[in-house]
C-alpha cells in the first residue's frame, strides 16, 4: 500500500507493508485524510534540520542517546539511531474511510461501516490503517467522506471550547484564525458566546466574519489590546481561546492583558512561555491547557486497551468530542466550506505538502484521497500476501534464516546488531511488524529479503529456519506456540509465557511424539563471558553455594506496559532465577518471597521483593528485586560464596575473585550475553548440538516467576 513518509524535510509516498487487523482494533480503507496544517508541517520541517540543530532543540533526546550508549555500546546505539533517522517517520492523524475488518474483542463495529478515526502514530496518511476502536468514530448517515476526514482538528478545537468552559453572552477572544481557531469561532458562536479574532491574515479574518465573529483585528494594523477594551466595555473578555502557533511571548501576553480580572486564557496552540507575572497576578487569571482530543487522550489504557470511561463521570470523552463534531458537522452547524482548499490523491502527498509550505495564499486545509471503498476487491486485499521485496539474493543454505516477529527497542538496538556482526553463522531474511512502515525500514537497514506486517507470510515460508520472537510480552506464548506448529525452530525473547495456561499448551506441544523445532527463551545472562568464568569454578565446588543477586531494577510508573501480563517478576526476574539454575546446576526444592509494605501508590509491592531460592544440591539463592533504588548504583551486583572462596560480579563490566583465581574480566558496558547466546544457538541448529537450555529449565523459570 501507499503511505506517507517524512523524510529528511519532505515527504514521499512510498509503498509498504499494508496493516492487518489487531485485536482490540478496526481496520479501515481510508478514503480520506486531512493534513494537520500546524502540527504536520512543523514535523516536517524539524525532520530537514541537521542532527546539531535537532540536538540542541531537543537536549532530552541527547540524553536518551548517551543513556543508550552507556547500556548498549556506541555501535548498537548509533545502529538504532541511524536506522530511526534514515527510515522517516509516518505522519497524519485525521481520516475517514469503511471498516474492512474487526479485531478480536471489538463488537461495536461491523465489516462495511463508514467511520473516521484519529490519533497520531495510527491513523497515518496511508491506504489502509489499524486503529484501536476507541479512536474510530461512526460517520452519521449520508455524510461525506470529505468533511467527516477532518475529525481529529474538530476534536481538538472542541476540547479547547469545553476548557474555556464559557456561557451564553459572554466574550471570548480567538487568536489565530487558522483551522482550529475558526472551527472554534463556530462552536462558540452556536454555544452564544460574542466572539472576537485577532490574526495578520486578511483573508482568514474574512472568514472568521462570515463564520460569526462579531469582530475581528488585525494587529499590524489594529490596536489589538485597545480594540478589545472597548469591544467588552472595558472590562476585558471573558476569555481568550490561543489556537495560533509562535515562538514568541508576545501574542501570550498580550492575550493575558485582554482578559477581564478573573477571566481564563486556554492554550491550544502553541506559544513562547515566557510569561510575565505582572500580565496575571493582579487580574488573578486562570492560565489553562487544552490537551488534544480531550480526556482519554494520551491514556494507553483508554486509546490502546480500550477501555472507556463512564459516561456519567467523564461526560465527554476524546471519542465523545469527535462523534459530537461530526454531529454539528453533518447537521451543517459548523461549516467547512471555505477551510477545504484543495484535495490531492495519495500518489501527489508531496505537492500537497509543499502546498501548505508557501509563503503566500497559504492554503487552510488539505485533503488526502485514496479512492472509494469496494467491499467486493477488498476481500483480495484480506487474502493477500502483504509482503514487500527488498532483495532478491538466493537463498544461503550454510547460515541459519533469520525472520524477526517485532522490531521495537530492544531488537533493533541488540538482537538486529549482533545478528549482523555474525553474517556467517545468520542472515537476516525476513521482517515482520504489526507497523508495515517499521518493518520495511529495518528489512532495508538490514539487507533483509523482505518486510511483511503478516505472521503467516514468515511462517509459511519454507527458508525460515529460525523465528525470533521480540514483541511485547502478552504475546510471546501464542506467537511462539504458532511458530512451533509451523514447524519453526524459536527464539523468543523472555518471558516464555505469561500465565500457566499459554505455558501448558508449550508443554503440551512438546509432550507430543516425533521430531519437534528447538525452542529458546533469551535467558541470555548465563551465556556471558563473565557467567561462564564463574561457571568454570563453581562446577568444580564440594559444598553448595550461598548466591547474592541484586537487580537494582530502577522506577517505571504504574502505568506502563511492563506492570501489565505477570509484570516486572515474570517479564524480567526470570532472568536471574535463570541464571541462578545455570549456576547451581540443580533443579530448585523451593520458593519464598516476601514484598515492601508502599506507605502511598508511587512504588508497588510486584516490583520490590526479596526471593529466596533452596535448590536440590543445598545451594540457596538470595534475590534483591528492587525499583525503589538510586540510579546512583549500578543496576546488576552478585556475590557467590562456596568452599571459601567468593567470586563478585559487578554490573557484567567487572569480575573479581577472593580465595580464587578468577580471570578478571572488565568491559566499559554491561556485557550480558545476548551476542553470545545467539553463538551458542547456532551450534544447536547447524551443528546438532544440544539446545542450550533445556526445556524443564525453562519451564521451571517461568513457572517459579508465576509463584513469585
């Protein structure tokens, strides 16, 4: 399919991988889509700055990398960096189009509907998208795809009419007659607000007038301040809703000292934030901001889970809002009429973004058009294949084919990086994302021979000897599982399962008779240079061994992602429990574990505990699991003790050995095994070796972290 892609200070359409439908979501044929003239733009034009320019406007994102440096190395880091800048970016998140597929969970869409849907990131200028069905709006009858494409800019300009939150007769000044404010202009002119515009653009004003401003300034000309006194009989407005978009102060200020005392200003746009005290004290202004859409937004559990509020407590919501718009909409109480410029195919977004890049007659409002929705060809596109070719290169027997199910952080700033330095044991042959846009860009970052956004593509391919599993927890069981019955040998990074019943279907799977694909979880810290050193002296121990593990875990907020599915114990102390068991070489007798007692919500009880493991040979381990430690100390600390001797392990970047004579290794970063494990794996698979870890280890890991 077609999307569009900004890349280095343009935008192109370029073909990718189309979508398939997500549980939880709706897959649509778009029809239409609506380029955000603000946002869109400047997106644009940040990505054709040079990477100083971008470093010193965005220093957050300078401190990311160098973070990124200190865990992964300088190589993987500036591979993940390179490919991120070099891929481009989707952009877009406003459309309308027909429901051609409904996702598992998903029962108030059906296969036909007209709808609209929004946010950033999904609901992108492309042929096809996959959003999640709380940000997929029905479309009321008869309304045309043109004006309901433009839901997302009137959900936003709603929600910032509903945080001013003014009453019939009551003055509001609108600064910047752009889309949103004169979208606003016309929401509050139907609420019975007296409504002023100030913007330096005649022709917008104009419109602002026909649309019901009762007045509107031009201040290159006007004295904006002094017109406004007398317009609200000097006492100032009421309110003043700032849609416009500046880098300066100014305009901010300004809209400070128009308001009467008491009175509210909202930000919607975007403005200088210099702010003078003396512009609010004395008049005890109130100073809000209008976040997008409006409540739900930015909430993963309400645009990605899909869980919605309660109507009696939260009475517009962000879905709410957009289906409202569509209402005044399509009752032509909001008019559209003189906003929508110019419509262009997909096949053109380039020539319909510079539009909106001209210094003069500046168009307001750009259309994307995809063509019409036919239910009937559409039953090929769902049946179809949705792979994109990158290379043609035969086929390479002698090294193992590699296909990637998920390419998000961890597999493109690790796995992706050492499968490259090992090109005569791998190739990289396949990649697979549920984004077609990030897969295509790894596939070419990577000389992959092709880039799919379909599991079936990578499964039923006969030159797929290994399927490497990176994708978010929830979902490593059944991919694996999938993978498995294909015949598919597995690496799946941790955890293996999240629940014992996705694990007993695994087991089953094996308990089955006959020639079965090897199957490896990403328990890759026993596979280190530093844990291998330490292996060579405990094999040789008389007497069990007392094991101290510290996993200074660091603070992740309650609600990301990593909490969810068995949570932090399951999705990442199963390292430790394994390395634990490689150590000792024994199977564990039992489990104990206590948690912290939190005093308020900021730390859980799941994520701080301390763990004692008894294994069989009489060794037991000591796990300090913790999130609630300075980031001061390094994260990864072990003491080992046996037969008087102790060996200490700092962070895999030192190993020091007391009583024992130890090859003292030191790196600069944590080296924790994941290139070596990826070494070992090919003995298994090319050189019929056993697998490197065997499966009732690696069940008794995750069943031991389920206990935990």
């Amino acid at each position: 399919m077609i999307q569009a892609i900004v890349k280095k200070g343009k935008v192109l359409a370029e073909q990718i991988p189309a979508p398939s439908v997500s549980k939880g979501c709706v897959l649509i044929k778009v029809v239409n889509s609506c380029i955000s003239a603000g946002t869109e733009i400047s997106g644009v034009s940040n990505s054709g700055k040079s990477l100083i320019k971008r470093a010193l406007e965005q220093p957050e994102n300078v401190k990311k990398v160098i973070n990124m440096i200190k865990s992964d190395g300088i190589a993987n880091a500036y591979a993940k960096v390179k490919g991120k800048l070099d891929s481009g970016s989707p952009t877009g998140y406003s459309l309308s189009g027909v429901v051609i597929a409904v996702g598992e969970g998903v029962l108030n869409f059906k296969i036909g509907d007209r709808v609209t849907a929004a946010g950033a990131g999904l609901a992108n200028h492309a042929e096809y998208v996959d959003v999640p069905k709380n940000l997929v709006m029905k479309m009321p009858q008869n309304m045309d795809f043109e004006r309901a494409c433009t839901v997302t800019l009137g959900g936003i300009a709603m929600q910032g009419v509903r945080r001013i939150d003014l009453r019939l007769g009551e003055t509001c000044v609108v600064v910047g007659a752009g889309i949103l404010g004169l979208l606003a202009v016309q929401m509050l002119k139907i609420s019975g607000v007296r409504v002023a515009v100030s913007d330096f653009d005649d022709r917008r004003l104009q419109i602002a007038k026909e649309y019901g401003a009762e007045l509107v300034i031009n201040p290159s000309r006007d004295d904006l301040l002094g017109v406004v006194s007398s317009w609200s009989g000097g006492y100032g407005a009421d309110g003043v809703l700032f849609t416009a978009a500046t880098s300066s102060s100014e305009p901010l200020s300004q809209s400070f000292q128009m308001c009467k005392k008491k009175g509210r200003v909202v930000l919607v746009g975007v403005a200088g934030m210099q702010i003078n005290r003396e512009d609010m004290y004395k008049k005890e202004l109130d100073f809000l901001i209008s976040t997008s859409y409006g409540p739900g937004r930015y909430d993963k559990s309400y645009e990605e889970g899909g869980l919605d509020y309660p109507f009696s407590y939260v009475r517009w919501t962000e879905n709410r809002n957009m289906s409202e718009y569509l209402r005044l909409v399509n009752e032509n109480l909001i008019k559209l009429d003189k906003l929508i410029d110019a419509k262009y195919p997909i096949e053109q977004v380039t020539e319909a973004f510079e539009s909106l890049q001209t210094s003069q007659n500046k168009p307001l409002m750009v259309l994307l058009d995809y063509g019409e929705a036919n239910l009937t060809e559409l039953d090929n596109y769902l049946n179809h294949d949705k792979k994109i070719i990158i290379s043609s290169a035969p086929v390479n027997r002698d090294v193992i084919n590699v296909a990637f199910v998920g390419v998000g952080g961890f597999a493109t700033g690790m796995h992706l990086p050492n499968i490259s330095k090992l090109m005569d044991k791998y190739k990289i042959y396949a990649i697979m994302n549920r984004s077609g846009h990030k897969a295509k860009a790894v596939a070419q970052q990577y000389g992959a021979n092709y880039a799919t956004s379909n599991l079936d593509d990578i499964l039923n391919d006969k030159n797929v000897d290994l399927v490497i599993i990176s994708t978010r927890h929830d979902s490593h069981a059944e991919l694996t599982l999938k993978a498995l019955e294909a015949g598919k040998n597995v690496f799946v990074e941790k955890p293996l399962a999240t629940n014992k019943d996705e694990l007993e279907k695994i087991k089953k799977f094996y308990e089955v008779g006959g020639d079965k694909p090897v199957l490896f979880v990403g328990f890759n810290r026993r596979f280190s240079a530093y844990a291998q050193e330490i292996k060579k002296h405990t094999s040789a121990r008389i007497n069990p061994m007392i094991i101290r593990y510290r996993m200074n875990a660091g603070y992740i907020p309650m609600d990301h992602w990593v909490h969810e599915n068995g949570g932090r114990m399951v999705g990442e102390a199963c390292h430790i429990i394994d390395l634990m068991t490689a150590l000792t070489g024994s199977e564990i007798q039992s489990v104990f574990s206590q948690s912290i007692t939190p005093s308020n919500e900021k730390y859980s009880a799941e994520d701080n505990k301390s763990i004692v493991l008894k294994y069989k040979d009489g060794s037991v381990a000591n796990i300090e699991y913790f999130a609630n430690g300075s980031k001061e100390l390094s994260k990864e600390f072990m003491e080992i003790h046996f037969d008087g001797k102790s060996i200490v392990l700092d962070d895999y970047k030192s190993l020091k050995g007391y009583g024992v004579r130890v090859k003292e290794i030191s790196t600069n970063v944590s080296q924790k095994g994941q290139l070596e494990e990826l070494e070992v794996l090919f003995e298994t698979l090319k050189k019929g070796k056993g697998w490197p870890i065997e499966l009732w280890d690696m069940v008794q890991t995750t069943e031991i972290s389920f206990l935990i």
